[in-house]
C-alpha cells in the first residue's frame, strides 16, 4: 500500500513541477509585475485598495511576491513554494490532535496525498498556476490551524504569533472564507459557552474562550477595513461580473441554490478521485481510535450536516455580490471541505463508538486504498502523457514571442506587426471524454488559462509591453475564413 501511495505522490509532485516550471504569465500577473517595478509594496497595495478592492492582505502579499521576482528575474518557482506551504500547513493542522497522534513517515504520506487529491481537483480550473491567486490553496488550511491554535489549552509566543498571522491572513483576504470563519468562531463560542452551563464567568475563565474573544475582535476590525474600501464599490459600478446583483429574496435564495448545485455538481464528478480520502480516513480511525459519544451514525450525519452548512454558508457573500458568477472564488476551500468530508466520515466509520464496533480487516482496508492508488496512477499516467506536451509547446510559443519581440525592439522597430497566435492549451482530456458521455457539458479542459493578445492592440498587449519594455504595437493575424 505504501509504495502504491509512494508511487501516486511521485507521479503527482513531476506533474506538477513541470507544469510550475512551463508557466506563461496570464492577463492579471504581467499587468502586476510590471506595476512593481514602478510602486513600492506599500504604493500598491493603497491603490489596489482605493481602486479594485479591499482584500490589503492579499494585495500585500501579491506585492511582496512580485517584488521579489522582479529582484531575481524569476517567477516560475512560486507554484512550488505554495504547494509546499499547502502541505506543511495541513500537516501542522492535524498532527497531534485526535485523528494523529504522532507524525511518523506514513501520516505525512498520508497527509500528502490528500493534499495532492485536492490540488488534483482544481487543475481543471486552469488557473492553478497564477501567482496572484496562489494564496487561494492555503485559505482552507489556514482556518484549520486556526481553530488548532484557538481550542488549544496553552500556546507559546511562536503559536501565538502565527495565531495572529492566520487571523490577519484570513480576515483581510476573501470575504466567503471570512464568513465562514466567523461563524465557526461563534459555533465554537456557544459550545464553550453550553459546556459551563451558560455560565458566562466561568466560561471566560476558559484561555480558550478569552483567545477566541481577542482574535474575533482582530478578525472583525480587519473585515471591517476590506468592507468599507472604496475600491469594493468602485469595482461594483464598473460592472466587471457582467452580473447584477439580486434584488430581491427570492433571487437572493436562487442564487445561493445555483452556487451550491453548481459547485456540488462539479465535484460529484471528482468522487472516484476523493474516494481514497475515505479509506485514509477508516485507516486513521482503525490506529488512532476515539471514543464518538454520539454514535457512529449521528456523527457521520453530523459531519455531513455541517459539509453542507459550511458550503451554504460559504456562497452567501457571492451570491449577493455577484450573483454567484464567481463561484471559481470560493471552489478551492470548499473543495478542500469538501475532500476532508471524506476523510472524517471514513475516520467515523472505523473509530470507536458507545455500543457499537466496527471490525474491518487491515487486509481488506488496504486492499481498497490500494485499488483507489491503482486508479489515481493511471489518472496521473494518462495526465502526464496528454498535458506536459502541451505546457512545453505553450511555452515555447512564449518564449520564441518574447525573443522575436525584443528582437525587433533592438532592430528599432516602430510599425505595428502581425504575429502568431499560442498553441491551444487544451489538452487531450480522457475525463472529458468520460462526463461528455455521462452528459456533463463543459468548457474543453484546458490545463493553464488562455491569455492572448487579439487581432486589434489590446490590455494583455499593452501589458506585455510594459513589461519587455516594447514601443510598438503587436497584433494577431485575422482568423482565416473557413472555406
């Protein structure tokens, strides 16, 4: 079983390199490295936050990740490093607490391959790599070490200070994960509050409860301050959504079932992918048992009922804000969510529980683990085949560009020229193929977002030549007329 999960990880961290490491820079990322070079971070960030919005945190962070590349002529690494954080803070999140009792070579492979089942599911979203959005895979994480940090009986000043850096990370980000949170931060409050038999001296007295009072206050005063940005509304009368807002109940509650059906739908495909997170998690369960008080089955429908409060819960800010025409804001937490769902509801099954037990046999246990690895290898096999052909000759499209562009610029080229455009970055898809027939409609996958340039001069070009440095126009060729 290890060597299968070995294998699977393997597999995935080649793939995933690869694709890091033939990146081309989309619409969003040209535009914010070029800006760097002109502001400082600090510049930047207050006219993100009078212009486009109010996440500053996100901003700051975008600032400091495109400061740095402009310093050492290199963006392509940041891929790794936020996948590394991804997992090194899943692994601190749930390493010592009821499902890990200790971290030994086998939970972090275990954690790795979950952490990679969920990368897996957003590949296909195509925007993976955009070093403006990277900080999206850790959202879910983060919230999970919080909660850590605060249910802790006693932290020390380094848990403290990331405590606080989770809180400012969190708070000043997306306003769907800081919803979330405040309502998890209340739930846990009331748990506290019922546990002391309402008392409200005695449970102040709890370190847990005056810790979640400070960082709620922290969390509140940050939202806040994202909230009221004049950037927020501006963006809105702009009308970049190209979606209006509901103006009333009943398109209110339309909205938010679209956001949950849709992002339900699309991950129902991915089940035989998560399905391996099940059986970790019965694997967990079966060797590091806890007593459930509740029973088995209310606590499996307990995990289930809060999957589904959570997502709801989750797309009441898009689906006021833009009528739920950015659910691509909010599917990677959620998906994450979704695949620890999983997870918990297999620890559940093989656990411990008042009056029942659960005998599953290690041999059959492994053997349905194995079966799942079995099948993400030729996932992985097939995705290795069809993709990294297609993101090598994506990139050197690019680079080529690039080349011949800066090229002419030496030459001193002043005339508008006719170029040709990228190589399609949709890659031969066997899932496609497989919901097609299941009656899925969807766009072709592609394996990065498409960013071109079009047949008149336009902002991706005009960006690009901000960049390079470029004093002439570039344009694509029109579109032969099919005969």
């Amino acid at each position: 079983m290890w060597g299968l999960l070995l294998a699977l990880n393997a597999l995935f961290l080649y793939y995933w390199v690869v694709l890091a490491a033939n990146y081309c820079m989309h619409f969003d990322d040209v535009h914010f490295l070029w800006k760097m070079r002109e502001y400082s971070i600090f510049e930047y960030v207050r006219e993100m936050y009078m212009t486009r919005g109010g996440n500053f945190v996100s901003y700051g962070l975008n600032g400091v990740v495109f400061t740095i590349s402009n310093w050492i002529g290199a963006y392509r690494f940041w891929a790794i490093i936020f996948y590394a954080l991804g997992i090194l803070m899943t692994w601190a999140a749930f390493n010592n607490t009821s499902f890990v009792k200790n971290s030994d070579w086998k939970v972090w492979l275990g954690i790795i391959t979950l952490y990679n089942v969920y990368v897996l599911t957003s590949i296909d979203y195509a925007v993976f790599t955009w070093m403006c959005a990277m900080e999206y895979y850790l959202f879910a994480p983060a919230l999970c070490l919080l909660i850590k940090y605060l249910t802790k009986d006693s932290l020390n000043w380094k848990q403290w200070v990331l405590l606080i850096a989770l809180a400012l990370f969190i708070s000043g980000n997306a306003v769907s994960i800081s919803t979330v949170t405040f309502v998890v931060l209340f739930a846990y409050g009331m748990y506290m509050w019922y546990k002391e038999g309402w008392n409200i001296r005695a449970t102040w007295a709890k370190p847990q409860v005056r810790r979640l009072i400070g960082v709620t206050a922290l969390m509140l005063v940050c939202f806040a301050i994202v909230f009221v940005a004049p950037g927020n509304w501006m963006r809105m009368e702009e009308g970049n959504s190209g979606v209006e807002q509901p103006q009333n109940m009943v398109q209110f509650i339309k909205a938010i079932a679209v956001c949950s059906g849709m992002f339900l739908y699309m991950m129902a495909f991915y089940i035989p992918y998560i399905l391996i997170a099940l059986f970790i998690g019965a694997w967990a369960g079966k060797k590091h048992p806890m007593t459930v008080p509740i029973g088995r089955y209310r606590a499996i429908g307990l995990a289930l009922f809060i999957s589904c409060l959570y997502l709801l819960v989750s797309v009441i800010p898009l689906a006021y804000l833009s009528n739920g025409f950015e659910l691509q804001r909010n599917y990677t937490p959620n998906s994450f969510f979704y695949i620890l769902t999983f997870f918990v509801v297999g620890y559940l099954w093989t656990c411990d529980a008042i009056n029942v037990k659960f005998y599953m046999s290690d041999k059959w246990l492994c053997r349905c683990i194995n079966i799942c690895a079995v099948f993400l290898i030729v996932v992985m096999g097939l995705n290795i085949r069809q993709d990294l052909p297609v993101a090598r000759a994506y990139n050197k499209a690019h680079q080529d560009r690039v080349e011949y562009l800066l090229h002419l610029q030496r030459s001193g080229q002043s005339d508008t020229i006719i170029i040709d455009p990228y190589p399609s970055v949709h890659a031969p898809d066997s899932k496609y193929i497989f919901f097609k027939l299941l009656g899925k409609e969807t766009y072709k996958p592609a394996i990065y977002y498409e960013s071109d340039i079009d047949t008149i001069p336009n902002g991706y070009e005009y960006h690009l030549r901000k960049l390079y440095g470029i004093d002439f126009d570039f344009i694509l060729a029109e579109p032969k007329a099919q005969e």
